[in-house]
C-alpha cells in the first residue's frame, strides 16, 4: 500500500490480488464479516480466483447462502462464468443445493443457461441424481428438451448414469 495526500490509502495490485484471496476464502468459508471487510476494502464482487472461480461461485457451490446473498447485494453477477464456462446455478444443481439455487434464480440466473461442452444446470442435476432439484429446476422454467454438445437430453445423460430419481422427475413431469 502506498499513501497518497489527496486520496488516502491507494492498494497496490499486489495488495489487490492479496485481498481477493481473502475474500474468495471467506466466501468459500461463509465468513460474512471477513468477505464484507474485503468487498469494503475494493475488491470486486465479481473478483475471480487464479483458477477462474469467481466469489460468487465458491460461495454457492460451498453452499454458503449468507455469502451467496451478500455477493448478489453488491453486485455480484449470477450468470459470470467459471473458466471452464460454468455458470454458479451449474456448480448448485451438481451438488442438489436447492436453497442456493432459489437465491440465484431471484437474482436472473438464467436456468437454461449452457457450459462449454452445452451442459445444463438441469444436465448436472440429472448427471448427479439430484432429483430435487431436477424437480425444481423444472418448476422453475428449465427445458428438458435442452441438448448437450453430445446432442445428449437431461433424461438421456440420466438414463445412461443410472440415476433414478432423475428419472423418475424427468420422467413424472405433467405434458
């Protein structure tokens, strides 16, 4: 850090980087008060790790509701992508965490939004059994018809992984 008389504190890129570090541990860990203090300090909500994975993303696949809301009431974007294009709704279905789903979908979270290789949230949630959120995820607008790059459906990726619940929401939604 370096002072400077007509404004303050000015942080270095070096501090910067430092900082962004903090805050994406704290929102993978939920530790509201450490993550304010960062985003206080300058750190952008949309900060990303060297990895490509941006605060918001570690803190809703954590599943870290307290930091998840706090990211989107400063800014954060519930559609930035991951390095390898996924979105944090993607990272949510994967792992079946509907409450963290719901927080992101209020904030425009686009529920048929596609990763690199065309996978779905709606895709990930079959992929991994998550019959809950299947069910949610249809009730909240996803198409089912939607195809991967392999020209695979939510029900086909399902079928071939064997997951039942999957299928049995993909397979029980009204006509």
């Amino acid at each position: 850090m370096t002072s400077d008389p007509g404004r303050g504190v000015v942080i270095t890129p070096e501090v910067n980087a430092a900082l962004a570090g903090v805050a994406a541990d704290a929102a993978r860990r939920g530790d509201l008060d450490t993550l304010e203090r960062a985003l206080n300090a300058g750190v952008a909500p949309t900060a990303a790790t060297p990895r490509g994975d941006s605060l918001l993303m570690l803190a809703a696949y954590y599943g870290q509701a307290g930091a998840v809301s706090l990211l989107l009431a400063r800014g954060a974007d519930p559609n930035q992508t991951d390095a390898k294009g996924q979105t944090p709704l993607a990272g949510v279905a994967f792992k079946g965490l509907v409450d963290v789903a719901s927080l992101l979908v209020s904030a425009g979270a686009h529920v048929d939004a596609r990763s690199a290789d065309g996978r779905t949230p709606l895709g990930m949630a079959a992929a991994f059994n998550r019959g809950s959120m299947v069910e949610w995820l249809l009730q909240h607008g996803a198409s089912p018809d939607a195809h991967d790059a392999s020209g695979l459906r939510p029900i086909d990726v399902a079928t071939a992984m064997g997951a039942t619940e999957a299928i049995a929401a993909l397979s029980n939604r009204p006509s």
